[in-house]
C-alpha cells in the first residue's frame, strides 16, 4: 500500500519513516473510523462543517479553517516540538535529561496514565453524540462538533504513544479504548464522570465547563512528565482544550445572559414560563458537574499518585512555578478529612497527597469562571449569586464518599439527604423541563430562546455565518 | 489477644447469604475493622481479621448446611474483588505474626479446597473486579475461576515487582501446579503489576471463564447449578450448630470441655491435656446429629483447633507443646469405630475430614511436640495420631512406683490407617516407615489390640520408654535441652524431618512458604527501611542491593 502519510494523517513525528508504527496505526485507523461512525456523532457523516483542523505545530498550521465532512477530518499527530536540551523538573529523577523511551521499570505505570487519560476522550464523543439533534444554534453545532473531532484527535495522540513506544501491550490497550464505551453495562468507560449522560446543551456546558477543566489539569500535570513524548502530547493538546472550555464558559454564560434578560423583561425570577432556564436550576446542574468531576482527581491519599510524582511519570500544575524542592520528600500538604462527624483539616505527606493539591487548584480555576458568571448578573442588576458547593458535597470518591453533606459542607444524615437532595441536584422535573426547551435551531443567524447569541467570532465569522452545511 | 471463634452475626467483613445449595460468601472489608491500628484495610484488602471470619464461614458451610453444594466467592464492592494482603499492615507487623498471617490464610484456602474435595461443597471465584495479589489466590483456592470481562478487571499477582516479595498464599505454586499455567507465562503474569485480562487470561487458564458484565451474575448461578447438580451431599438434611465454644482463661491455665493446656513460662512449655470421652457416648448418626457439636470428637477437634491457634499467635514464647491424654481408651477406640462405620454419612464425614485438617494444623506449627504416654491415658486411633504428630514421644514402661493403676498402653484402630491424612498426602504411620510396608503391616495387623510399652517402642510407634525411675529426669532434661536450642533453628529442622515422603500441592506451598518468602520477608530490599514493603504507599522508591544470593 502506497499512502501518503503526511496527508493523511497530519503528523509531526515523522510517520512516513516508521514503518512499525504505520503498520500499527493502519490496523488501528479503520477500526476508529468505525467507532466514529457508530458511536460519534450522530447522522452528521454528510454535514460540511466549518472546523478548524491543526495541519503543523506553527502558529498558522494548528488553526487551519475550513468545510470538512468530520469522518474525512484529519486527525493528526502533533507534538509540541521538542527541546532536546529538556530536563526532568521534579521527582527522584530531577535535573537527568528528559526520557525519549519508556524505561522499563515504569512501562506499567506510564501505560496505565496514558490509557485512563486516552479512555476519557472518546468518552466525552460517546456522551454528546445525540447532541447535535437539539443544537440551539449552527454556531453552537459547529463549537459541539469541534470539540468532538478535537477528543478525536486527543485519542490519537494518546494512541499514538501507546503504538509507538508500548509494544504489543501498547496496541492492545489502544484497541480496548475502542470497546470500552460510556455507559456501556459490560465495559464501561474507566473514570465514573465519563459514564454519565450528557443529555442536553446546559449539561454540555457544563461538562465542558467543569469535566474538559479537569482533563486540562490532568494534562497540565502529565505535560510535566519525565516521558518526553507524552509531555509534548500533552503539551499540544492543552492549546486546544482551552477552546473546549471556552465553549463550556460562554456557553453557560449564554444562559447566564438570557435569563437574566427575561428576568428583568419580565420582571420575573421564575423565567421558566419565558422559555428560560431559571438561576436556581442552573446552580442545580452547576452542583451536580461540579461534584462529579471532582470525584476525577481521585482519592485524596493516593499511593499511586505519590508513586506517579516520586518517579518523575506526573507532576503537578506547573511544576516550574513552584517554589519548592520538588521531591516532596518529608514535606506535609493540608487536606480535608473526616473526623467523626467533623471535617478537619490535616497534615498529610505532600506525595500522597498530590491528587489533593490538584483539586485545589482545580476548585480556585472553577471559581473564577463562577465568578465571571456572577458579574453578568451583577451587571444584570440582581442579587442572586452561584456558589461552588463543598467539595464534600455528592462525591462517590475519597474520604466523602461515605458520608452525605450540603453544599455547604455540613454533615448530615442519610435521611437529611433523602429530604433535601433535589433542593441541590437536577430533579427528574428539573431535567425534563430543561430537555423540553431542547429544540433544534438550524437556521443561519438564528438561535434558542434559553440562551443569548455569543459576542465573538469564530475565524472572523459572525454569528450569522452558515457554520454547518446540511446540504 | 487474638480471637479465632466467630459468628455470622459478628462478621464485619463478609456477608453470607443462603439460598437452597447456592451460599454466596461476599466480601465488603469494614475499612476501620483492622485487627490492629495503623492501617486501613481499603479496596477490600485483608488481614487476619478478615480471614478469621472467612475460615468460621468455611467451615460453618460444611456443618451447618449440608444442603450447600456450591459457594460463590465474590465482592460487594463494584470494581474490586479483593486486592489482597493489606500492605501497610505487612509493613507494621513483626516477622513472626507476617509469618503467622501466611500460614493461617493458606490453611484457610486449603480448607476451601477440602471442602470441594472431600466434601462436595465446590467453591467459584466471581471475580467481578480487579483481582490482586492475595485477591486472585483466593480465587485460585476455588475450583472454578470467572472474570468480568469489561475490559478493565485482571487478575494480577504484582507481589514481585511491585513489593519485592512473593505471592504467600500459594498462588505461584497453584498457578502452575494445581491450573497447568504453563512456566513462561506465569513467569510474564508475575512480574506484571497490572496483571492480565480478557481472552489471554483465559488462554493462559488464569481464569476459566469469561463473562460480560450484564451477564455475570446469571452466569455465576448457572454455573453453580451445574456445580451443585454434579454434587453428593444430601438432599434433605438439617446441617447442626456450631455453639460458642466453652473455654475460660484464668492465669496459665485454659480450660476447655476436653482439653486443658497449661502454660509454664518459665521453662517456655504448655502441657495440653486431652480428655477422653465419657459413656454415653451416641452410636448412630441420628443420635450423633442430635449430640451435635457436644459429640466428643468434633468438641475436641473444636477445641484443640482453637488451643492450636490460641497459642501459635498469643504465646509466641511457649515454644515446646506437651501433650498428655487421660481417660478410658476403649472408649475412643468405640468413637473410631462409629467414624469408620458410617464414615459415608455425611456429618461423620464432616467429623472426620476435621479431625484430619487439626492435626495438619498441628503438624504444621513452629512448636517444638512432645507426646507423653502415662497410666491413665487414652491414646488410641484417633488419639494416637498426636504420638505420631509428636517430634519426640515417650511412653511410660510398666507404673509409677506406689500406683496401682494399670501401665499405659496404646492401640491402633482404622482411624490410624487412611482418614487422617498429612498434607503429603500419607498417613502418620505411612510417614513414619517410608518405604517400609512390613513395619506398617505389623502394626496394622495388630489393629485393635493392646501395645504395652515394650511392643511399642518394638514396632517403632513411640521413641523411648523409660521406666518409673528414670522417667521424671529423662522427660525433665529432654525438655529443658530443648528449650535451650535456637527456636529459628528448631522450627526448620522440625518442618525438615516431619514431612518425609512426596511433595504435594499442599506440602510445596508450606514449604515454599517458610523457606523463600521467610527468607524473602527478612531481606532489606523487602523489609528494610528502604525496602519495597515499607515504602510501598509512600511512593518513594526502595533501591535494590542487586547482589544475588
């Protein structure tokens, strides 16, 4: 077979040359564009649709505009360019040389980061596929679709390492993560938050919001990996994970904006008669991502997580910036744990508790977008304000998954919860009034009465552009 | 003090329903239920605690429900089955109580293996999640082994590269010996820490079974109907009770219904002292049922099970165990002929395979044995294992000065001849004269009579017979010797000499148990500050003195 790699899989790592990996990735390819067409998108094979495609890792190669039908979008392997002078910035191996090869010792360890960060990719795919039936927007179709070919793409990458550098092993988990699918009774996704639905647009917001904000974490912390490779993968998919959450962002703050519009309107706070999505049913949902993506950053203690630093395979946000030994040898970390009835806060061993100290850094970047939130109501003239909950609020995770709290993080009894669990969580009523509001919008320039228009542009196009081609 | 008697109701770690012939033991660990403080046993990891109240439910199935034919093993907890041994437990206990640990799990898996063996009652691992290290040997004890097939559950044994020791509970040796894996992939499964899933560990026949996940508990109870069809135990049975046993603890002394056991600290002995059985003793298996656990065997067993692992754990200085009998012989020899005789009903059957297992427990503790034979004492069949167990036995010749008391004789009776094997596979006797049957057959031949002192010590069964005045001296000296030898020593020369004969899967995992992972569970690169098991869950890394011994 002749095939001209480099047109059709963008690469940087020079794939026309390495024949094992071709051979890898061809055996891989038809069984992924498969996976796209059962379980991606749903009947959007023949759709044009105005996405950006990354063709190089230069300034105007990673932001390529044009109409693609998505199973002919080319999903390319980009590595952020290497630095050959790299060191390692933290862990036992601090100040060696970056690795350029797995080292044996920790093949296991590294697979096992790659595949549970790979799984969650065409996770997010699976979860939004019937989205695009009740799109508010074309403008928002086409956000929806980018973010899928873009966790498209992160698969690839994290296919990519598995095939080049994991061996036998390596393909057969980079098959796996094809027949794992969200939801799926026998073989579900790995991570719990990737097994919920993502039934309507304020819950992809949402996700985008507050579960693609946890992959930029976990990103950012494999970025600081010894593994070469895997750094500069990660380091290239951070670029375009920020979009994902810009969507998820401006999206809520859409909704932030319409509500509040029909509130003074109609001199009103209940706005659900007006076809708007009222600002406590939005907290509501804001409680119930927000709790379930926390749960990702793991057990608040982890043995693995000490492992992962103490080695050198993941590190924390911006390693570089930290002022510290960077070995976390003997040093103490505050968590919040249990005590009785009472959440204390402890000194725990700042290795095992590296998952923790993620969190928080997660909690204060959620909070600024929640604030942001908060000015477009302020700025609206009204009072009410969103509010994070208590990290102890509806975890299934670490040290709160046994007991029940408020959102503001106040223990309380099993029948406490019972009462008052739907004043905090999306109720049946809830959902159903939210998916009733969920009509297709597909005309150019036209858009949802539960959401405002957005202010920006896309690649200089305006909202009225024809961002998706139904042909 | 550690307990060794439970109850289903005290359970903290397991649950057990029943279901007609299905019971379905599953595991759901009370993080904060460790026997000692330090650690939690999280993601259904174990120590002795957790398996104390396994081996009461073991052995709970074969008495108290006859009419269970299949057990499933399987976990409460959605993605893990049992991640085995709790390693920060390991890392905080002394050696001996590591060592301790070991032993009694393993004994507990092989008491799983007895109950599909001898007594019909086949166990099934559904392994519903991740399955690690001491997790998947418990599966191994089963007869029948099946995963979840989700793409994420493996069965792993990750002991050496990621602990620095080895799997303890027998699961190299069943890998190989008892499932047929053959040598190279074992070798590649033991040093993967994330273990293997899906069809290769059923290619590979780690598992033997593959089940979808909506599938799996349908499949589970198909195949244990199919299990339970192919079963003898009965039909319509009542099983009986086990009652608390009747034991108190003043001072020194304990004292059981049949058995007493004083402890001499300072010379570092116990005297046990069995007591025979009283008259009415029941003939039948009606009226055996109805004595239950207060028909004298199965008490004695009980009882002498629990002095076994009272004083292998609590009194870990006590390291010579005397054993004294006393009462009416032929009494035991008629309590040997009821277990022979109906040997097929299944509650004798029950009877009998325990007394077996005991004294398997017996010939395995690190406690150096010695047996006295004195006027008044009762060692006949069943009894008479405990000369045969002993190291070292003593037999009174002819009466104490000033008795009138009849001299001390022994008897042999079938009990002595096939039901109460060793773990190598041979009885006592056949133990004793490897390799010479006419021995075995002079004694055999003598079944059911007397051997006075000088006939015994003729026929081989007891070591020496001193007479009433050199017995106080001779027995004092021989124990006092003892007790001044190294006890590390000791215990190896007594596990050496008392298992002659042919290796089975039983005799290799003890052995293989006390020689490379004793020796392993020393070494600095597992157990030194730096060692893989005392950081292990710090995430630092242990460095390896590479120097190969």
């Amino acid at each position: 077979m002749n095939i001209n790699y480099s047109e059709k899989i963008p690469n940087n790592v020079d794939l026309s040359s390495d024949r094992r990996l071709q051979r890898a990735l061809e055996q891989w390819q038809p069984k992924f564009l498969e996976w796209w067409d059962e379980l991606g998108p749903d009947k959007s094979s023949e759709l044009d649709v105005y996405l950006r495609t990354a063709i190089s890792v230069e300034k105007e190669g990673w932001a390529h505009f044009d109409y693609v039908k998505m199973p002919e979008y080319r999903w390319g392997i980009f590595l952020t360019p290497s630095d050959p002078n790299r060191t390692i910035d933290f862990g036992i191996h601090k100040g060696q040389p970056a690795w350029q090869e797995v080292p044996g010792e920790y093949r296991s360890e590294l697979r096992r980061l790659i595949v549970t960060q790979g799984d969650t990719e065409p996770a997010s795919v699976e979860q939004q596929r019937y989205l695009g039936k009740t799109c508010p927007s074309l403008y928002d179709l086409r956000n929806l679709f980018q973010v899928n070919v873009e966790e498209g793409r992160h698969l690839w990458a994290m296919v990519y390492l598995l095939q080049a550098y994991f061996g036998r092993d390596g393909r057969e988990e980079a098959e796996a993560m094809l027949e794992r699918h969200s939801g799926d009774q026998d073989k579900p996704r790995i991570l719990d938050a990737f097994n919920e639905e993502t039934p309507d647009w304020l819950s992809f917001f949402m996700f985008t919001f507050f579960t693609d904000r946890d992959g930029k974490f976990q990103l950012a912390s494999l970025a600081e990996s010894a593994f070469d490779p895997l750094s500069r993968s990660c380091r290239f998919m951070l670029t375009e994970e920020a979009h994902h959450m810009f969507v998820g962002e401006s999206g809520v703050g859409r909704i932030v904006q319409r509500t509040c519009d029909l509130m003074n309107q109609h001199k009103t706070d209940d706005v659900r008669e007006q076809g708007g999505i009222d600002l406590p049913t939005l907290q509501k949902y804001l409680n119930f991502h927000f709790s379930v993506s926390a749960d990702l950053f793991g057990q608040e203690i982890s043995t693995n997580a000490a492992t992962y630093y103490n080695t050198s395979l993941k590190g924390r946000m911006a390693e570089a910036k930290i002022d510290d030994n960077h070995l976390l040898h003997d040093t103490s970390y505050p968590v919040l744990e249990l005590s009785g009835d009472k959440i204390i806060k402890t000194d725990c061993p700042a290795l095992n508790a590296v998952n923790e100290r993620l969190r928080d850094d997660y909690i204060e970047d959620c909070d600024l977008g929640v604030r942001r939130w908060n000015k477009i109501i302020e700025n609206s003239g009204h009072d009410f304000r969103f509010k994070l909950p208590h990290r102890a609020f509806n975890r299934n995770i670490g040290h709160f998954s046994t007991i029940h709290a408020d959102p503001e993080g106040n223990i309380i009894t099993q029948d406490e919860w019972d009462r008052k669990h739907l004043e905090w969580l999306p109720s049946q009523e809830d959902r159903t009034f939210v998916q009733s509001l969920m009509q297709p919008v597909t005309e150019p320039g036209e858009i949802a009465g539960w959401i405002a228009p957005p202010k920006g542009k896309i690649n200089r196009q305006s909202f009225e552009f024809e961002f998706v081609c139904f042909n | 003090m550690i307990k060794f008697n439970t109850h289903p109701d005290e359970y903290q770690h397991w649950s057990l329903e029943i279901n007609r012939h299905l019971a379905t033991l599953k595991l759901n660990v009370n993080e904060d239920g460790g026997l000692y403080k330090g650690y939690k046993l999280k993601l259904n990891s174990y120590d002795l605690g957790v398996d104390i109240e396994l081996n009461d439910a073991v052995q709970r199935l074969r008495f108290e429900h006859p009419e269970v034919r299949t057990v499933v093993l399987t976990s409460s907890m959605d993605k893990v089955f049992c991640s085995g041994a709790n390693i920060k437990m390991l890392g905080l206990l002394s050696h001996a109580h590591k060592v301790n640990f070991c032993k009694f799990t393993n004994e507990t898996r092989n008491s799983i293996e007895d109950a599909t063996s001898c007594s019909g009652q086949t166990y099934i691992a559904a392994i519903n999640g991740t399955a690690a290290g001491g997790g998947y040997e418990l599966a191994l004890a089963s007869d029948y082994i099946m995963l979840v097939d989700d793409s994420s559950s493996a069965v792993s044994l990750p002991e050496v590269p990621l602990l620095a020791v080895l799997p303890g509970t027998g699961g190299l040796t069943r890998i190989v010996d008892k499932r047929r894996v053959r040598r190279d992939h074992a070798d590649f499964f033991c040093t993967v820490t994330e273990g293997i899933r899906g069809k290769r560990a059923v290619q590979w026949k780690l598992i033997d079974e593959l089940v979808p996940r909506s599938k799996f508990s349908d499949m589970v109870e198909k195949r244990a109907q199919e299990f339970s069809e192919k079963s003898y135990r009965p039909l319509d049975e009542q099983g009986i009770t086990l009652t608390g046993l009747n034991r108190t603890i003043e001072g020194d002394h304990i004292r059981y219904d049949n058995l007493t056991a004083s402890c001499d600290r300072q010379s570092g002995v116990v005297n046990l002292t069995i007591q025979g059985p009283s008259e009415d003793l029941p003939l039948e298996p009606e009226s055996i049922k109805a004595a239950g656990d207060k028909f004298w065997p199965l008490a004695l067993a009980r009882e002498l099970d629990d002095a076994i692992l009272h004083l292998s754990f609590n009194e870990l200085k006590l390291g010579t165990w005397v054993f004294r009998s006393s009462g009416n012989a032929e009494l035991v020899a008629q309590v040997d002929k009821v277990l022979i005789k109906h040997k097929e009903h299944w509650l004798v059957n029950e009877i009998v395979h325990y007394l077996k297992r005991v004294l398997k427990r017996l010939d395995l503790v690190s406690r150096s044995l010695v047996t006295l034979v004195e006027p008044g004492s009762c060692f006949t069949g069943t009894l008479l294992e405990l000369v045969f167990a002993a190291d070292r036995s003593y037999m009174l010749d002819g009466n104490f000065e000033d008795s009138t008391e009849p001299p001390a004789v022994l008897q042999t009776t079938e009990m002595n001849f096939g039901p109460l094997l060793m773990c190598n596979g041979l009885t006592r006797v056949q133990t004793r004269f490897l390799n010479e049957p006419k021995m075995i057959e002079k004694i055999q031949d003598q079944n059911g009579k007397d051997f006075d002192a000088e006939e015994a010590f003729e026929s081989g069964i007891v070591t020496f017979i001193p007479d009433d005045i050199d017995w106080d001296e001779e027995v004092r000296i021989s124990i006092e010797e003892r007790t001044s030898f190294s006890p590390d020593a000791l215990t190896g020369m007594e596990a050496s000499l008392r298992f002659a004969g042919p290796e089975t899967l039983e005799t290799k995992i003890f052995g293989r148990l006390s020689a490379w992972q004793n020796w392993i569970f020393q070494r600095p690169n597992a157990a030194g500050e730096n060692g893989a098991l005392k950081l292990y869950g710090t995430g630092k890394v242990s460095k390896y003195d590479k120097e190969r011994v």
